[in-house]
C-alpha cells in the first residue's frame, strides 16, 4: 500500500467510527430538540465542498474553504445568541 492510500484509509475509519458514535450517543440525549440546518449552514457546507474538490489549485480551494469556516462560524454565533 502507499502512503496515500494508507490516509485514506485511515480517514475512512476515523469517519466510521465517528459515525457509529453519533447513531449511538443520538438516541442517549435528553434533550430532544430538533436541529435545523438553516440556509447559512448549507452554504457553509457548500464552500468547504466546493473548496475540497478545487483543492487541486491551492489559492482556490483554500480560500472556498475559509469562505466557508467563517460562514460556519458566523452561523454558530448566530445560534447561540438565539438560542
């Protein structure tokens, strides 16, 4: 195996393994309130897509992905003032 398959691997199950916790710990919350994704959420989402798959030209693919942690974020403070 090379390296970079090694990553991927390696990747493939940190993602399983974080997602086996999620479907288990999700019915453990006592707190069953509904978490909407809201519209600034999915563009987040979106830009850090976009910007993984246009990684290939660095300039472009990093700043797509900045673009999209500073949406993320600003959603995140926009949820906890609300909330």
């Amino acid at each position: 195996m090379e390296a970079s398959q090694i990553y991927i691997l390696i990747s493939l199950v940190g993602f399983l393994i974080i997602t086996i916790l999620m479907i288990f710990l999700r019915g453990e919350s006592k707190n069953k309130r509904k978490k909407i994704i809201t519209p600034l959420t999915s563009l987040a989402f979106g830009f850090v897509l976009t910007g993984i798959i246009f990684s290939s030209i660095k300039l472009v693919g990093y700043s797509l992905m900045g673009i999209g942690i500073v949406f993320a974020i600003v959603d995140m403070v926009e949820r906890l003032r609300l909330g």
